[in-house]
C-alpha cells in the first residue's frame, strides 16, 4: 500500500484551534485514512470535522467518511477496502459525511449530542454526531472503488478552552494559573 499519511499540523486562529492533516492516495488504494489526532484535541469537547477541503477529485464513486476512535499511544488504522482495521480502537460513526469524492464537506463530532446522527449530505445539511469521547480520533475515506492518486486535506476546528476571558490552562483544575 503507498498511502502517504502526512502528521496533523496545529494553529491558533481567533481563539479556535485548527488541526490539518494531508493524506495522499493512489489508484492501489480503495481507502484513506489519516493518522491519529494529536492528544491536544480534547475529545470531550465538539469539533468541527472538514473532509477535502480543496475539493480535490479523490474518486469516482461515492466516498463517505468514517470515524474512528482509539484509547492508547498505539492507536492507529491499516489495511484497505474491506479490511480496515484499528489497533487499539475501533470504528465509532460510519458514513458521517455521505460523500467527498469531489467537494469538500463537513461534519460536528459533539460528545454532548445526544439526538440521532445527522449524517452530512452534498446537498448541504450539515450533519451532526456522536462519536464517543476518546483521547486520539482517525477519519477514514471509505471507498467502494479505487481511489484517484489524489490527496485529501482533512481539518478539525475546535474552540480553545478560555479561562477569565484567556486562554490559560488551570492548574490542578481550580481555576487560571496565578502566576
């Protein structure tokens, strides 16, 4: 398999945290899938999941999006087409976003969300899931057919926690560090 999965990359923008992650397939590939998340994302809190964002042609066929999530430093996705798998984790919401094979699309992964999952459709609803609470999170495309040699730029956008209007942490969970 010659799937290039690039490390998510972290930045700050008006108080939001962005994380971006490139992974690149080729035509020996039925599915994508990115490394995990770093442990800065607080799976505890919503998220906003954008899937191709450069609305790069990744197929032919319909290409739905899957989320999976893993509980150890070991955590991670192999295998292709059928075959997918997790080390330490497992598969939480398949099909969050019906289809990216050629437009970028967006899905909110809230751990508080407690209706039925709304799953994200090209004609522009905006889905919304439950996907677990989990220290590391994977974002699989999950194709019915071969990939093009294409790459796919995943992004999860996430508020910072704001302590007295900043952005301090807290110190043994009792309010902005003093010093």
């Amino acid at each position: 398999m010659a799937l290039t999965q690039g490390a998510w990359t972290e930045t700050s923008v008006n108080g939001m945290t962005v994380f971006s992650c490139d992974v690149t397939a080729t035509v020996s590939e039925n599915d994508a899938y990115t490394l995990k998340t770093p442990v800065s994302l607080d799976g505890s809190k919503a998220w906003t999941l954008h899937v191709n964002t450069a609305g790069a042609t990744l197929d032919g066929s319909a290409l739905p999006v899957d989320v999976w999530g893993g509980w150890s430093d070991d955590f991670a996705l192999t295998g292709d087409a059928g075959t997918v798998a997790a080390t330490d984790g497992g598969e939480t919401r398949s099909a969050v976003i019906d289809d990216v094979k050629g437009v970028a699309n967006a899905v909110i992964v809230d751990p508080s969300y407690t209706g039925a999952a709304v799953q994200s459709t090209l004609a522009g609803v905006r889905g919304i899931v439950n996907a677990g609470v989990y220290p590391y999170y994977a974002i699989n495309l999950d194709g019915a057919s071969t990939l093009a040699a294409a790459t796919c730029t995943f992004k999860i956008v996430q508020a910072q926690t704001k302590v007295g209007g900043s952005t301090l942490g807290t110190v043994g969970g009792i309010g902005a560090d003093p010093s």
